[in-house]
C-alpha cells in the first residue's frame, strides 16, 4: 500500500478506536464466554499478554493449498503467490489451454474492505520512486468532494501518479 494512504488510513482506524499490534503473534484464543480473549506475544519471543475485545479482526498472509493435488504430473508449475486470486485463475486456465499467460499485477486493482476503503491500482509512489521514474502526483481531498460532505464522510483522499512524459 502507498506509504502515505496507509499512514492516513491507520489513522482513521485509529479515531475509530482500532488498535495495531505489528510484528505480534496470537498464541492463544479463548471465545468460551462473551467476547474474545487473546494471548499474544512479540513475533520473535517474549512476555505473553491478555486482551479482551468483542471481536478480534486478523490480517494473515494467504499460502495455496495445492499439496496431493498431482499438478506437477500434468506439467502444471506451482508457485507461492496467492494473491489476485481471479487474475491468476484466468493465467492458469489459460496456461493449461496451451496459450500464453500472463498476470500484469499493475494492472489489477487491490481493496481493503473496511470502513473507509482503501483501492488501488499500479505501483506505489514509494515503487515508483526506486525505479527512478520521473512522475507527477496529483491529490484530491474528500473533503472538497460534494458528495463527501453530503454524507459527512470527508476523510480520505484520492491519489494518482502518472509519468512525466504524459
């Protein structure tokens, strides 16, 4: 995710009273009574904590489950990759069918549903800037958005970056 749209999007889920624990790892789950208990310790080691929470919302990485599945007997090479999960199913079809596959991933759109989304196509700002691409940012506020503000739902903004030969 672009390093500015995510600093400001953990900000707003932040004032919406959400908590971030990175580079922590639950180690236990007790949902017996009301609620959730979790207890989490550093990813590398250390004190264990308790948190208590109505609902406990998780971010992990996805990994294929394609073990036994005997792809490799019929030439089909796997890898570790399991993201744009719709793209990806049309390269492999594709692929089987003897035709040439290919996912361009910045060309598909990535969305983190919650409350405010975040959307995405392309390179980040941050990838753009190693590639040493000259570019333009352009940035337009939701809070000088009409509709936005009818809804009295002004946080956020939209960003897009372009390059400079354009």
């Amino acid at each position: 995710m672009d390093g500015e749209v995510r600093k400001q999007f953990q900000r707003i889920l932040e004032k919406q009273k959400m908590k971030f624990m990175v580079k922590t790892k639950v180690v236990g789950v007790d949902t017996s009574g009301d609620g959730v208990k979790l207890t989490v310790e550093s990813a590398s080691g250390g004190d264990q904590t308790t948190l208590e929470a109505d609902v406990a919302p998780v971010s992990s990485g996805r990994t294929p489950f394609t073990a036994g599945l005997g792809l490799d007997k019929i030439g089909v090479e796997t890898d570790k990759g399991a993201h744009k999960a719709e793209e990806d199913g049309v390269a492999c079809v594709e692929f089987i069918a003897g035709k040439h596959a290919h996912v361009d991933y910045d060309k598909v759109p990535g969305v983190v549903y919650t409350h405010p989304e975040v959307a995405s196509v392309g390179r980040t700002e941050e990838q753009v800037k190693a590639l040493g691409v000259e570019y333009f940012v352009g940035k337009f506020p939701f809070l000088a958005n009409s509709r936005a503000k009818a809804i009295d739902d002004v946080e956020g903004l939209v960003k897009i970056k372009r390059p400079a030969k354009y």
